[in-house]
C-alpha cells in the first residue's frame, strides 16, 4: 500500500514552459486535491475532485488545468508556467470529510518547483 | 471567503516546557476539525480529526480541545521535546470549496535542547 504517490520531487523550469506533475493514490479515495504552500501561508487549495469525471476550482485555480479520468489519477498541469508559480506543491486524497466519520487527508511527498 | 486563523505563527520554548497554540474558524456549517504536524522537508502528516462540541483528542503529550460554538481550537504539547520541531496546521472542511479541506497558516514550533 503506497499511500500517496507524487512524483517530480523537484522540477525547475524556465519561464512560459508546461510541465504535469503526478498524482496517484492507491487507497480507493474519492477526493483528491492539490495545494500549493508558499512562505508565511498555509497550504491553498488550486483544483479539487470529488470523484472521477468531476473536477472544481479551489482558492487559486489560475494557471492550472486538472483532470481525474480514473479514481487513482488527479495530474496537476501548469499550462505556462510563470515565476509566480514558484512553490512547494502537494497532493492530497482523502475519503469523503462529510459523509465519513474520521476523514483525515493523505499528502504526497510535496514537488518543489521553481520557474526562472 | 471562509478563513481558518492561527497563533502565534512561531514560537520558540525550551525542552520540558509545555505549550499551547489556537486556531480560529468559522463556527456555521461545521463538519470537522484537523489538526495536521509538518516536519520539514516531509509531508503534513494528521494528529486529530475532530468533529464534537467540546471534543477532546490525546495522543501521547499532544491534546488538542473544540469549540464548535465558539469557533475554536486549542492544541497542547506538554513537557516540548526537539521532535516536536513542526509547523502544526489546523483546517476545517469548507462548504464554500467543495468539503475541502481549508487551512490556516500554521504555528511553527521550534523547540530548543
């Protein structure tokens, strides 16, 4: 049981370039979601899902782009990358928080990007 | 917009010494409380997931409290130890984002040998 699977660890990138960052889950969770976490704030919510087929908007949605065609899968797409975009990535997988009792969210190891 | 609000944001004590940190949340619509530690370089990891009115959750020299009708939280670390050294974060499950979880900013406690 791998848990949460989140692959690069690292990634540098220069300005404008696209890159997917991985995320898979092995624990039949239904939600899935990625945050971005950037110094003195918390972890903000970009993309979510809710089940496979079904993506929404978090927090700070702009220049991402999510798909979920499988419940295992949720990539993160940075479609241009810009250096504002520069932070520690993670995804999470939980079961649903409100019709399960104990619903605590698994992380992945985190993706540190920087864009130049 | 629904905020989750923690204090301090850091914190240094000596070894032995006993703590506390607080976070605030919107009180209408509650679902449940999390309480996660984040060491550096690793993955926040959960210590409670908390859903009752005047909850309380133990796990070893870690305990944290709920308010629901006030819209706070205390979690409290007796007698620090260096492993303690985390960012601890606090989310509540946001009606306005899907049930997702939202955080707050996080206490950073660094504990001194």
């Amino acid at each position: 049981n791998a848990g949460v699977t989140q692959t690069p660890k690292f990634q540098v990138l220069k300005t404008g370039q696209s890159m997917t960052l991985q995320c898979a889950q092995d624990m039949n969770h239904e939600y899935m979601s990625w945050y971005r976490q950037d110094p003195g704030m918390g972890l903000r919510l970009i993309h979510y899902s809710v089940g496979a087929g079904i993506t929404d908007q978090g927090e700070v949605p702009n220049g991402y782009n999510v798909s979920r065609s499988t419940t295992e899968d949720f990539p993160l797409r940075l479609l241009s990358a810009a250096p504002s975009q520069t932070s520690v990535y993670f995804c999470a997988s939980s079961y649903s928080h409100t019709l399960t009792g104990d619903t605590e969210a698994f992380f992945g190891q985190g993706t540190r990007l920087t864009v130049v | 917009i629904l905020n989750v609000e923690q204090s301090p944001q850091s914190l240094h004590v000596q070894e032995g010494d006993s703590t506390n940190f607080t976070c605030s949340f919107p009180s209408s619509n509650f679902y449940a409380l999390h309480w996660y530690r984040w060491e550096t370089a690793k993955s926040p990891e959960a210590l409670f997931v908390m859903t009752l009115n005047g909850d309380e959750k133990k796990k070893g020299r870690i305990s944290a409290t709920l308010n629901t009708k006030e819209g706070y939280s205390y979690l409290y670390i007796k007698g620090s130890q260096p492993e303690d050294s985390a960012t601890y974060l606090c989310a509540f499950i946001n009606p306005n984002a899907g049930n997702m979880l939202t955080f707050g900013g996080g206490t950073r406690l660094m504990v001194k040998p």
